[in-house]
C-alpha cells in the first residue's frame, strides 16, 4: 500500500540538532523540549470588484517561527542566543574566572588555588550580608591587612571586630566555559533538524518518527532564564529562514519514512 498522509498525535521532539551551515558540523542538541510549535504567517492583498466582491486573494510574504519551552535552563540556548560562540577551557587555553567565598575569623588560613595575582579582595563580612572595612595585603597579616603566599595560601587579617571575611578573586581554570553576550553580536544561521515521534491515532501501537528540517534558522536573541528553582523552565525560539540561494526557497521540510521507529 502507498504511504499516505494522515493524522498525526505527536509524542514528543527527541531531538532539535542545529548544525553549521557550511560544514553540516553538529552544534548543540537539545532533547528537553515541549510545547513545540511552528507558525507560518503570510501577508496578502484582496483584489476586488467595484462593489468590493473578493475577486483573488494575492498571497505573499511567507514567514515561519518556531517556539517552545525547554525543561531546564540550558546553557547550549543561551549561548546560541547570545550570538557568541562558548569559550571552553582547556589545559591548553586557561580561562580567567571570578570567585566568591566567605570563611569564619577560625579559619585562620584558606588557600586560594590557581589565583590570579593582584585579585584576591578580603573585606569583613557580617551575617546579614552587608560588607565593613576593606583590607590590603602586606607580607603578614595584622588588624590591617591579609597575606598570601605564591601558592595561594592566604592569611586572614587579625582583627578582633570581624566574625567572617568575605573573599572575592580571579583564578584560573582548565575546564569549565564562559558565555558571553556581546551588545554587537547576534545568533548565527544555523540548519535545524528535529526528530519527532508520533501515533496515527487508528495505529495506536506503532510509534513513528517525522524528521523536520528546517534549511536556514535563527535563535532569537531575544530570550530570559531563571535563576532560582521554583521555575526552572525558559523559553526557546526562532525564525525559519528561506533556503534564499536554494532554487525553492524551502522555509521547512517534513520527512515521513514509513517505518517503526526504535530510538
């Protein structure tokens, strides 16, 4: 029998893969997305008799957007969104990254490792999160000043009216990332394909896949996180881009095999 469109109940996206546009090199993956919808919008012009009796309506303009909410913050949409490719840390390539601690007056010592020299800031640091005097280093520690050795062990000022001392320094570090949003920098074109499972609703059993591929698509940069835990989720989305040096102008492409899918 030839395959024949039909109704569709869809399950949920397995995967939205973005891929460079010249070198088809995979980019990100994302496999916790829901509330998935693609738009399609078009303007048009009626033309019209001399009582105003629609004669032809001349469509043109086709655009297409595509939205949906991701479970968790994600940090692959947010560099996407940011316009900027993430910087990985490696052995090879340190990257400088900030820190902040706070330690009780007992500690006496706390070692700062790979510290950044010239950094390190000790203020006093009360509990109800306000900040008093500022200390400087020196080659010993007194009511005035910390001190710190070239491996990072660092002293913590002498002084009898401090309970905790709040520290902030930059260090170095071999594996992490730092994103970076650039007020001058915009999300790349990227190629888009999404697997995702669905039921024909008179063949409840057999679980099928479409593959929608979107040729040219962009992350909008315009995009929110939260950062606490009582609302984990953000939004993701996107403008689908015409094929515009491909001969049919495709804006999305939808796949179809006829097969059980195992994934």
């Amino acid at each position: 029998m030839a395959f024949r469109l039909n109704d569709r109940i869809y399950k949920e996206i397995l995967y939205f893969a973005a891929f460079d546009l010249t070198s088809e090199d995979p980019l990100y993956v994302l496999t916790q997305l829901s509330d998935a919808t693609i738009d399609i919008t078009a303007e048009s012009t009626d033309v019209t008799d001399k009582n105003g009796n629609l004669v032809k309506k001349i469509w043109k303009s086709k655009a297409g957007s595509f939205s949906a909410t991701n479970a968790f913050v994600n940090s692959n949409i947010i560099a996407a969104a940011s316009g900027s490719a993430a910087d990985f840390a490696t052995s090879g390539n340190k990257i400088q990254m900030p820190k902040m601690i706070h330690v009780n007056k007992s500690a006496d010592k706390v070692t700062l490792a790979n510290y950044v020299d010239g950094s390190v800031k000790v203020a006093q640091y009360f509990g109800d999160g306000s900040i008093g005097k500022t200390y400087t280093v020196s080659e010993t520690a007194d009511a005035e000043h910390f001190a710190i050795t070239t491996g990072g062990e660092l002293t913590l000022p002498k002084d009898d009216n401090a309970d905790m001392y709040f520290i902030k320094y930059t260090r170095e570090v071999d594996s992490g990332s730092l994103i970076k949003n650039r007020a001058d920098k915009f999300p790349s074109s990227v190629r888009v394909l999404i697997k995702a499972t669905y039921f024909n609703p008179c063949q409840k059993n057999d679980l099928k896949a479409d593959y929608i591929e979107f040729p040219s698509f962009q992350v909008s940069p315009e995009t929110s996180f939260p950062i606490n835990a009582d609302s984990a989720t953000m939004d993701f989305s996107g403008d689908l881009e015409i094929d515009y040096c491909g001969s049919e102008k495709t804006l999305y492409n939808i796949y179809s095999a006829d097969e059980i899918d195992e994934d």
